[in-house]
C-alpha cells in the first residue's frame, strides 16, 4: 500500500514537472492565465460588493458572510484550476482523436492518469492572494481558532466533492461523439455551486444537494463554520463523497468500456 | 450571383456543422446562458424577499427578473458567436485552403456567422414567446421590439469582429482562448449582465459610458424594456466600433499573414 502510494506520488512529480516545463516555454500564455484568474477574482467580489452597496442582507447572510463565502469557493475554484481544470478539457480531445490509448495503456490507474496528468502552474502564482482574501473575510466573520484549523480540512473536502462530480458527469463523454459540451455542463455545475444554498427555492435546493450535491461543495462547510447547530450538510460531505466514489467507479468502468479509440 | 450562391452554400453547411450534434450545441451555447439567468432568477428573488424595500435603484423583483429575462434573449443574439475554429485554422495551418479558394477567410467565417446568428435568432425567438406566455416579460411593443432587436443585430456583428480580432491573434499567440475568456468575463460584468448598471458606482458608470461595454447588454435592455435611452448615441458608437474593428482586423490579418508559416504543409 505504502510502496503503492509511493509510485503514484513519484509519477505525479514528473507529470508536475512536465506541465512546469510545457506552461512557461509559453510565457505570454502563461501571463495571460494570470491575469485572467485575476480577473475573475475581482469580477466576482465586485459583483457581490456592488449589490451590497443596496441592500443589507442576502437570505440570513451580510456583506462579510458572503465575501467569506465567495473567497472560500474561489480557493477551492483555484485549487481546482491548478491540479484538474486542464485535464477535463484534454479529456474530450483525447477521446475524440483516440489518443486516449496511450494514456489507459500505462500502468496506472485510468482516472489518476486522466485526470491528474495536466497541472497549471500560472494559478499558483495567485494563491497567496486568494489565502489573504480568505484570512481577511474569515477573520471580519469571526471564526474561531477551532474554526481557522478546520478551513483547511473543508476547502479540500469541497474541492473532493467538485471534483467527483465533476468526473462522474466526464465520463458521460465516452458515450457522445462531441465532449466539448460535457465540460460545458461541468462549467454549469461549478457556476450554481458559487452561490449559497438559500438562493434557490425549495425544490432547486432539493436537487442540487441530494441528486447533484454541488452544494455541498461550499454551502455546507461555510454554513457550518459560521453557525455550529447547521452541521447536517456537513455530515453528508463524507457521505456524499463515498457515495460518489462508487458511483464513479461504475461509471468510468462501463464508459471505458465503451471506448472505441478513434485512431485505431 | 455566383458569389451569392457560395455565401448561401458556405452559410448552409455551417447550419448543418452547427446542428449536427444537438447536444454538444446546447451544452455550449444555449446552457450556460441558460444557467446564467436561473442563478440571477434565484438570486434576485431571495434579495427581495429578504429586503424590507420594495424597489433597489428603481427596480421591482418583476422589472428585475423582466431585465434578466431580456439580458438571456439579447445575449443569445447577441454574444453568441465565439469564432472558435479562427485561431484553430490559424495555427494548425488550415487558412492555406483558403488562400487558394475563390471563397476568401473572412467570408466564410462571416457566412458561419450569419448561418449560427440564424439559429440564435430562432431559439431567441421561442424564448421569448416562453417568458411573455409565463408573464416575465411583461407587455412589450412590436415597434420597441424591432428597435430592440436591430440594435442587438448590430452589437452582434460587434461581438462577432471583437472575437474575429482575438482569433487573428492567433498569428502571433499561442492560445487565444485565454483572450476570448478574459474579454467574457470581463464583458459579463461591465456590460450590466450580472446586475444592473443603476447598481453600480456612478464614478464606474461614467468611466464605463466611454467603453462598448454598456451597449453588449444594458442598452439593448433597455431599449426591449422601453425605458429611455439615447438611441442615436448608442448607434453611433457601436458602428463606430464595427467600423474601427473592421481596418484593425484587415490589417492584422496582412500583417499576420506575412508571418504565417503554413504548419503541415
């Protein structure tokens, strides 16, 4: 198990490295990724400050509550950009040109290969500027230091849930001949989960959290961090993320079954 | 004439190319528009319900939603087009066919164009019978509507030639898509498609009026919701933009085509 681990994580260093290498030989590219996290970073808190400027309250949550909010889904928004985001969209391409043969060929496990492979190294350059944004509102909410250590621990258990999801609903791009749309739909996903659960009326909430638990990803974690009695979503995080291995697990099986390499 | 049929012909397969897979074309042009409006949907009808005030900046929940339902039509019509096989053609070496073809690059992104803003218009269309048949969009004038739409017609061809430019750039870059994305995100947002310019700073609404932003979204919004606007600037300016585009486009492309190095040839 140990020597298992061991493997994965040494093959996960050459794939950082090589994705180092391919990204800063395009340095302009590499600039123009960095700017335009930025811009996402300012347009979102804006949008959210500008509405503030009007109004006191968005359901139960103020103008700090959910700056907090939006600062911890655009951290786990930049995890996700650096470790998964370019592997989706390699996804749909190497479906289509076949050249997915040589990736399920290697001697890995299919999803660790596919969706571990591309890492972007121009998101971590504004890492520091999501962590400081994050620490400030955090601390404008008053969290509590029980609280400052378990921030972690939930950014990367919401991350855990966007991503199963998000790989789950990938690997419907075996059964369709264009996967462009696929990741579309995923794109879709992540824009619902960016808003509070409280948004959406009974029904919409109902969906998003049992059948596609993308509220979990940051409603749960953030509304139990602010107010301790709202632990039942937070409950269902581990859950739903058990749950979604397995149905992952299914899923990937039968779609690579149904792969019938382009180029071959 | 026969320039005509290669135009009808070249705006007929782009039709079929864009429909062949009904899905895929609506997980990418129709569902995130889609989605867009139902988070603001939610979005504004929690803030008025939880608001002790009835009006925000002169907006009631039903002219907000009548906005956003406005905002979702135009940008169907408007901000559809995305030229994404431009900067492909470019770097995989493609636009040599075109050099050769009596049918030149230009026109036949502009006949894909015309044939994609076809199907735009029609889906617009059906949406629009949807959201007056559910009562969203209130009550709205024939005269209005084709004032409306033939102000969102221009700022279409706008779009269009913004994201011709960003694909000719590909002449000299690498990855334009990052480019289409920043000019997106950033247009979503100053253009008043997320919330209403009367929400935003006046200092930012006043720096905004000297960029196209505000006529993307706000202004054809506000001509559909038959508020008052100053039509003739708005014209002036879009066209103005559509015309400056047009010569930075013809000269990019000369200019690119001197670099161009026919990869795969």
């Amino acid at each position: 198990m140990l020597s298992n681990i061991k493997h994965y994580l040494s093959v996960y260093r050459k794939f950082v490295a090589t994705s180092i290498a391919v990204n800063t030989s395009f340095r302009t590219s590499f600039v123009m990724l960095i700017i335009m996290d930025l811009f996402t970073f300012f347009t979102t808190i804006y949008s959210i400050d500008f509405i503030y400027n009007h109004i006191d309250t968005i359901g139960p949550w103020g103008r700090n509550e959910l700056l907090f909010f939006a600062c911890f889904m655009l951290m786990i928004d930049n995890l996700h950009m650096i470790l998964f985001s370019e592997s989706f969209w390699e996804l749909s391409f190497s479906i289509k040109n076949g050249s997915l043969d040589f990736v399920i060929l290697k001697p890995l496990n299919t999803i660790f290969s596919v969706f571990f492979r591309y890492f972007r190294p121009s998101s971590c350059v504004l890492t520091p500027l999501y962590i400081f944004y994050l620490i400030k509102y955090g601390n404008l909410v008053g969290l509590g230091t029980l609280d400052w250590v378990l921030l972690p621990f939930m950014i990367f258990s919401g991350l855990a849930v966007l991503v199963l999801i998000e790989f789950c609903f990938c690997s419907a791009m075996f059964w369709v001949t264009e996967g462009i749309g696929i990741n579309f739909l995923r794109l879709q996903l992540q824009q619902l989960s960016r808003w509070p659960n409280f948004i959406y009326g009974p029904l919409a909430r109902k969906f998003l959290t049992v059948a596609v638990p993308i509220t979990l990803i940051g409603s749960a974690p953030v509304h139990f961090l602010l107010d301790k009695s709202r632990y039942g979503l937070f409950l269902a995080m581990p859950v739903a993320i058990i749950i979604l291995i397995f149905i992952l697990r299914i899923v990937w099986e039968k779609g690579l079954r149904n792969y019938d390499s382009a180029s071959s | 004439m026969t320039n005509f049929l290669k135009w009808w012909q070249t705006v007929k397969i782009s039709w079929v190319k864009h429909t062949a897979y009904r899905l895929n074309f609506f997980l990418q042009i129709i569902g995130p528009s889609l989605v867009f409006f139902f988070v603001k949907y939610n979005l504004w009808t929690s803030i008025f319900e939880q608001s002790a005030t009835k009006v925000i900046q002169g907006y009631t929940l039903d002219q907000m939603l009548s906005y956003h339902a406005w905002a979702f039509i135009i940008s169907l019509v408007a901000q559809g087009h995305g030229s994404w096989n431009l900067s492909e053609d470019i770097r995989l070496g493609r636009i040599s066919s075109y050099l050769i073809y009596p049918f030149n690059f230009w026109e036949f992104h502009t006949a894909s164009f015309i044939s994609f803003q076809g199907i735009q218009i029609l889906i617009a269309g059906v949406t629009l019978l949807f959201f007056s048949y559910i009562s969203i969009i209130s009550s709205f004038s024939f005269e209005v509507l084709l004032t409306g739409f033939t102000f969102t017609l221009l700022v279409s061809i706008f779009w269009f030639l913004t994201q011709y430019f960003t694909g000719l750039l590909a002449f000299w870059l690498e990855e334009t898509w990052i480019l289409r994305v920043m000019l997106q995100i950033v247009s979503v947002f100053l253009s008043g498609a997320i919330i209403p310019l009367e929400l935003y700073p006046e200092w930012f609404v006043k720096i905004l009026n000297f960029t196209p932003f505000p006529y993307l979204s706000y202004y054809p919004i506000q001509i559909m919701m038959g508020r008052d606007v100053s039509l003739v600037s708005g014209v002036v300016i879009i066209c103005s933009w559509i015309v400056g585009l047009i010569f930075i486009n013809k000269f990019i492309w000369r200019r690119g085509l001197r670099l161009y190095t026919a990869a795969g040839m």
